[in-house]
C-alpha cells in the first residue's frame, strides 16, 4: 500500500468511574487514534489504530504527548521509502521501524492501521487473518482500588450480576489481603486475580504469600518490570501462580519470562509489547512453552477492543482477559459499544482489525487533531 494521509487525533473520554491503581487514579481517558488513509490497487481505504499510552509515563515509559512527537518525528517518515514504492505492508511495519529503540505502543498503533487497512482492502477480518474460529470470548473485568471493603464488594456484586465472568482486583500496599480475603469470602468460586502493577519488592514476599489462601488463578506483575529476576524468586516462595505484565514487552522477553520461572502466565497486551503481530508470537511461543496466556487491557475504545477480542479467541488465551464491555469504561464508546451476552464479548467479523467510529462521535470526543504526511 500507499499511505496518502496520516491524522492523528487525540481523544478525551470521560471515565463512568475514577479507575485507580497502584501507579494512579484516572478519571478521563486520554487517547490516540490512528487514521490512516491508503490506496491500495488503486483504491482508496482508511485504516484505524488506537495507541495504548497514556497520558503520564507511569504504567510505561511511554505517554501520549511523547507518542505524539515520536509518531510524527521518527516513525511515520522511516515508513515513506516503502509507501511510496507501493511496498508497504503491516508486516514490515516492525522491521522498518526497528532501529528506533522502545516505543512500542506508539509503534503497535501505527501498525495496527497499517493492518487494519490492508484487511479492509482485501475484504478479510482480523479473526480470519489469525484463524480464529470461535465467534465470542469470556469476559473479565478490571477493579480498581476503592475507598473501602463494603464499596469494593458493591462493586464486585455489581460486575458479577451483569454477568461478568472472572474479577481482578487491583491492589497496592495497604489494599491487598484483607480486601482479597472479603471478596473470596463474599464468593467462594468466582474466578479471582490480583494485579499489582509493579507495587512491591521482593522485600514483600511473606507478606504477598498470604493471598495464597484464597485460591487466586493469578498474581500479577507484584514486582518492578525490569525485576524479573526477582520475579522468580518470588514465585519459589509463593503458591499463587506468577502473571507478568509490564515486564514481558516482545516475544524473546516472554521465553526469558517462562524459561527464568519469572512468569507461569502472561498478560499479553498487544499495545505493550508494539502490536498484534508480536502479541502473536507472545502467543506461539507460550503455547510451545506450555504457558496460558490471557489478553490484558488499556482502556481501549471499541477501536482496540475489537482487536483484542479477536485476539483472545486464540487457542492459547485459556484465562479469561480484561475484554470488557464498553461501558465498563465509557458512557458512550466512539464505535458501536461492545455489549455483555451471557458473560462474553463477541468477536467482530467484519473485515479489518479495529471497529469504526462513528463520524460525530469520534469529533465530540475529539480534543486535537494534526495530520502527518508519511
Ligand atoms: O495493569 O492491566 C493493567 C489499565 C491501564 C493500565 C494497566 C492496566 C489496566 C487494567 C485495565 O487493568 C484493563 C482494561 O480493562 O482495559
Ligand atoms: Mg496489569
């Protein structure tokens, strides 16, 4: 393909509910879409990417404004040679963007609209192009660290009468066994995880291994990203099985992570480690490895939801993910909300990877908008 145009538009959508974690509380969502528009044997299609940064670099090195400055200063122009040469493909996005170090969310946004173009052109979905089979996938959902244990299991009940079918609970210091035991004993067999984003030191091993009493499927990332070292250690004093996130940024990370005993799951979250084609092969190496694997989130609008859904209906993603429905996040998504049926998300087979937003939809939510040209 060709890409004739690049806009990059900047997002604000208000949260339903301030979502906090153990790096921050956020009430709006901030976000880049990717528009990308291309020819393609001559005809013209338009390709939509959704980048998973947010606006302050504390899940990640990345945020969005350096997203922004990147995109359009180092990645979009080494894709130039290769458009204009009509050579241009989703997958060699990577490699021609490979000698720009990191930035992987801002590289998986422009090559998902890359994908997402080229699969509008050839008439094919997501789901197709990954050989997915299944039409839904299980829902679980995300909840952040409330004020306290009567609100957290208010909220719990609340996602488990709609139907949802797998609860993590966020947790940092001063928020992790007591609100875990409450929720385990409030329900003794609902599927339970916790994600600490990075809140703790090996230091905390005794103290984590208390949440191997309620029967957790997963602790997620308790440690530093880079401490993967400490992971492992940490994984010999616990029984709870050891989940990765942040530290698992490529496939090669991933085999470290299962081989090091770092990581017994992975999170995979196609924003984090620079695109669905990588997420792919965290996948592939994961099942050769004997490793489940689930898909994780980023807030995503229905742009990047549909693509993590289909992702998730690979045969490796056995736990349940963070694929919720739209307004477990937002009022009003910018495409078509994504709605709970009997606890699953449908997986969209309509050709390209993202859903489309809607034209005033997408304006209102829209807070800047520059266009780049490749
Ligand atoms: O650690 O999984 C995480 C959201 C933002 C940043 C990091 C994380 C999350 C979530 C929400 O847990 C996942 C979602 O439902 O999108
Ligand atoms: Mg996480």
């Amino acid at each position: 393909m060709r890409i004739r145009r690049v806009q990059l538009h900047t997002l604000a959508l208000p949260l339903v509910t301030p979502f906090t974690t153990s790096f921050s509380t956020q009430t709006e969502r901030r976000v880049l879409i990717i528009e990308l528009t291309a020819e393609v044997d001559g005809a013209l299609v338009t390709g939509w990417g959704e980048c998973g940064a947010l606006t302050e670099p504390v899940y990640s090195s990345e945020y969005l404004d350096g997203v922004l400055d990147v995109t359009a200063a180092h990645l979009l122009p080494r894709l130039a040679a290769a458009s204009s040469a009509d050579e241009l493909t989703a997958e060699s996005v990577a490699g021609l963007l490979g000698k720009v170090i990191g930035h992987r969310m801002a590289k998986a946004a422009i090559e998902m609209a890359v994908l997402d173009a080229q699969l509008r052109a050839a008439g094919q979905s997501f789901k197709d192009y990954l050989g997915v089979t299944l039409d839904r996938v299980p829902s679980g959902v995300s909840v952040g660290i409330q004020d306290s244990i009567p609100r957290l299991l208010d909220v719990v009940d609340g996602y488990l009468s709609k139907g949802y079918q797998r609860i993590k609970l966020k947790i940092q210091h001063g928020w992790d066994i007591e609100p875990v035991r409450a929720v385990r004993e409030a329900h003794p067999d609902v599927p339970l995880q916790v994600d600490a984003n990075a809140a703790y030191t090996l230091a905390d091993a005794s103290h984590l291994a208390q949440l191997d009493a309620f029967d957790l499927l997963l602790i997620e990332q308790p440690l530093g990203e880079e401490d993967m070292r400490h992971h492992a250690l940490l994984a010999q004093q616990m029984r709870t099985p050891m989940c990765l996130d942040e530290s698992v940024v490529s496939a090669a990370s991933a085999k470290d992570a299962i081989e090091w005993g770092a990581a017994a799951i992975i999170n995979i979250k196609p924003s984090r480690v620079g695109g669905y084609l990588e997420a792919r092969r965290i996948h592939d190496v994961a099942v050769d490895l004997g490793v489940p694997v689930w898909c994780g989130g980023m807030l995503e609008t229905g742009i990047g939801r549909a693509g993590n859904a289909a992702l998730a209906g690979m045969p490796g993603f056995t736990i349940t993910g963070d694929i919720s429905a739209s307004d477990r996040f937002y009022t009003e998504d910018i495409t078509e909300p994504f709605e709970l049926v009997e606890g699953h998300i449908m997986i969209p087979d309509a050709p390209g990877v993202a859903a489309v937003p809607d034209p005033v939809r997408l304006a209102a939510a829209t807070v800047a908008s520059t266009s780049v040209s490749p």
